[in-house]
C-alpha cells in the first residue's frame, strides 16, 4: 500500500531522526539511540514533538531521515564576501589578508557591498540559516563605515526570513581612551537592535587599559560584545584570559562571544584549561571557525602548515561552555571558500578537530541562537517556529556526509529542496533509526 503524496507545505513530519541534545530527556531510545519523532506545527509554530506513532497521511513520511531546527551562522563577513576575485595573488596569513581587505575596502560602493551581501544572505537562507551574525569592519574612529548602514538596511529587509545581526569590527586602539570607546559604543547603539559592540584582540595591538574601556562601554550602552579574541598561535596571547577577568571585574552582564581564541591551542594545557575555566565562570560562548582558521594559522609559502589552528573546542564543551561552530569569511582574502553553510563548516571540523558523535552531539552548534543571545527558547518545542533542514540524502551514522541535499522548511512552508519519493513511501514498521 501507497501514502498519498502530501501537499507542498505539510502540516507535519512523520519519522523525523532528531539529534539528542535536541529532545527531552526522557525521550525513547532504542539500541541507545533515540526513537524516531512526529513533529507537528500550525501556523508556522511547532504544536507537538512525539515519539513517532501512527502516521497522517498529509505528512512528509521521512524514513529516519535527520531533521535539525533552523541552521545558525554566528560568525561571518557579508560585507566582504565574494571579493576573492578581483583580489590578485594573495600573501599566507591573517595580517596579509587584513592588509588586502584594507586597500580593496577603499573601493567599496554601497551598490557593491549590497549586490555582495544580498547574495551571501541568499546562499544563506537556501542552506537553511534563520539567523546570521555578520562582523562588519570598522577602522575609522569619527564615522561608522559605508557598509554598517548597507547591511542595516538589508537587516530590515530580511527579518522575515534571516534574523541579522551586526557586529562592528574595530581595532582594539580605538579603545586606549575611555571618551573615544564611550563614543563608539554610542554610534553602534544608534543602530538598533541586534547591533553589537566588537573588537579585534590580538598580539599585534593587545592593551588591556582599551579592552577594559570597549566592556565598560559596551555596558554603559547595554550593548552584546563579540570579540575576535586571540586569532593566532602565539602562546603569550592573553586576549581571551583577560577578557573573562575582566567581564567579573566589571560586572558586565550583556551577552559575551569570544570568536578564535586559536592560542589555547600553542599554550600548555595548566594555562589553557585555566582559562577555559575562567570563561565558563564569566559565561562567554565561544565561536570556532574551522576552514579559515585552518587556512590562516600556521602559514607559510611552499610550506605544509604543522598546527591546526583550532581553539579547544572539546576541552571547553566539556566545561559547559556554549561553543559555536560557522563559517566565517567566505571568498574573500581570507578564505577562497565557503558557502554560508554552518553545516559544511562543521564538517570541517569534524575532521580537524576529530568531533564524536557529529548529528546527536556537534550538530548543536550550528542551531542554538539563544547562545547568541538571539532568542531565548531553545528551539524544537512547542511554540517555536517550524523552521527545519531535512537531509534528505544523508543518515546519522555518516551525517555530515551527503548533507548538501536538504529541504528547508521556514514557519512551516518549503522554502527550498526537493521531496524525494521515498518519503511518500508506505509508513514504517519500526520507529528508530
């Protein structure tokens, strides 16, 4: 016997593979995996997460296909992106790219910076991203940058479909006053909601008198700070250290994310976990960015890179801190590569880092937006928006792999993807993967 095939927009899926961290704990499992799931949603809200029972036949019937909430990208450049090809030969490094992206910025129109960005907010929302985090460069003190207003704008124009955020990238000098860093703090506030004060930390400008006057700011201001926080593999790096002494110090109490931090990685393990330590007890979630880390750490010509690049990702998961794996740039001086897909960054990292349990355990850091502090339901319970990615070709035991092919399910409706016709296959017998 044959289902009918179901509308375009179902009113649910049936036999759904959820990852773990994503179900309640109580949940069935079967051979220590969990239990297939019903989810169900009205409206463009989820109403009910079950274990899978009996079918509908208006459902998409997945066969244990995996099935995670709406994708996360807490770490990019959209204001950069897709400049690589009119960038030349490119010199190895971090501060190479920074020097490239410097002299190619003095170009920039903001008909080039939205033409650039509309794009990586398409490739976006078509992987399945409901919110994006986007650092925005920001070098000069008296005025906010040409691109800041453009992505503000496309902010606007996008709610309905990506949630954006702007995060303004300056040079930690700018903050050696505190009159400077109180008026930086103001300009960025004046952008509104989802604006956030950011700095970039480094060997290179390090001085803890302007990182402390960028948190008092950014408190006076009630502004979120992300950081670009020790983005090297200099051992001496006290960036990310500093920062969480100094947020207890201060009692900052806003939203704090710290993206890099590849120098855990050269120190040894007392000062690393020392300070892992100390950013769990200041409640910082860190960013890892796999594919432009292991691109820029360790460079050199002619010669194959010996470290990795990656902060301790395990290490600090461990210690409960919220850990966030993106994209960061994406064709650009930076990174060749890319496609503003969480989940092709994740599985990058899955193999640099040698990530267990990628589906049920790692994919969650690619959907928490709470731990950005963009919302504050954890997604996939009742009343939450039905904002799911199916991987359609893929399976847990192999997922990432084969994970390009996906539909997208935004507040209910099939944003993207193809259905395959083993979903509207006759209802299962069992109902675990």
């Amino acid at each position: 016997m044959t289902t009918t095939p179901p509308a375009v927009d179902p009113p649910g899926l049936h036999g759904a593979r959820l990852p773990r961290w994503a179900l309640p704990r109580d949940w069935p499992t079967h051979d220590s995996r969990p239990c297939l799931a019903d989810v169900r949603w009205t409206d463009g809200c989820v109403t009910q997460v079950l274990p899978s029972a009996e079918a509908r036949a208006t459902d998409w019937q997945l066969q244990g296909a995996p099935v995670l909430p709406g994708l996360v990208e807490a770490h990019t450049h959209i204001d950069k992106a897709f400049t690589r090809p009119r960038l030349g030969a490119l010199q190895p490094g971090l501060l190479a790219a920074i020097q490239t992206m410097i002299v190619d910025r003095q170009g920039w129109t903001e008909a080039d910076v939205r033409a650039r960005a509309t794009r990586a907010l398409q490739w976006a929302s078509q992987a399945g991203v409901v919110h994006l985090r986007t650092h925005c460069d920001w070098w000069e003190p008296q005025a906010a940058p040409l691109a800041w207003g453009v992505l503000g704008e496309l902010a606007q124009a996008w709610r309905d479909r990506v949630v954006v955020q702007r995060v303004s990238l300056m040079n930690l000098q700018m903050f050696a006053e505190r009159d400077a860093a109180r008026r930086l703090a103001r300009a960025v506030a004046r952008g509104g909601t989802g604006a956030c004060l950011g700095g970039f930390v480094h060997s290179t400008n390090w001085s803890e008198r302007a990182l402390r006057h960028l948190l008092e700011a950014a408190a006076e201001h009630a502004l979120d700070v992300d950081l670009h926080c020790d983005e090297e593999l200099n051992p001496q790096a006290r960036g990310l250290a500093t920062t969480a002494r100094l947020v207890r110090e201060i009692g900052y109490a806003g939203r704090l994310v710290a993206g890099h931090a590849c120098a855990l990685a050269s120190q040894d393990d007392a000062l690393a976990l020392a300070t892992l330590d100390a950013v769990a007890a200041a409640s910082i979630t860190l960013v890892c960015l796999p594919t432009t880390n292991l691109l820029l750490q360790d460079a050199r010509t002619g010669r194959t890179p010996r470290q990795r690049g990656l902060t301790l990702v395990k290490e600090a998961r461990a210690r409960g801190i919220p850990v966030l794996i993106s994209s960061d740039n994406v064709q650009d001086a930076f990174c060749p590569v890319g496609s503003f897909d969480p989940v092709e960054a994740l599985a990058v990292g899955v193999l640099a880092a040698q990530l267990d349990e990628p589906f049920d355990v790692w994919s969650e850091s690619v959907c928490r937006a709470d731990w950005l502090g963009g919302c504050s339901a954890t997604p996939l319970r009742a009343g939450s928006a039905a904002d799911l990615v199916i991987f359609s070709a893929a399976d847990v035991h192999g997922w990432p792999a084969r994970a390009q092919s996906r539909v997208v399910v935004r507040a209910g409706r099939r944003l993207g993807g193809e259905v395959p016709g083993a979903w509207l296959a006759a209802p299962m017998k069992e109902n675990c993967a």
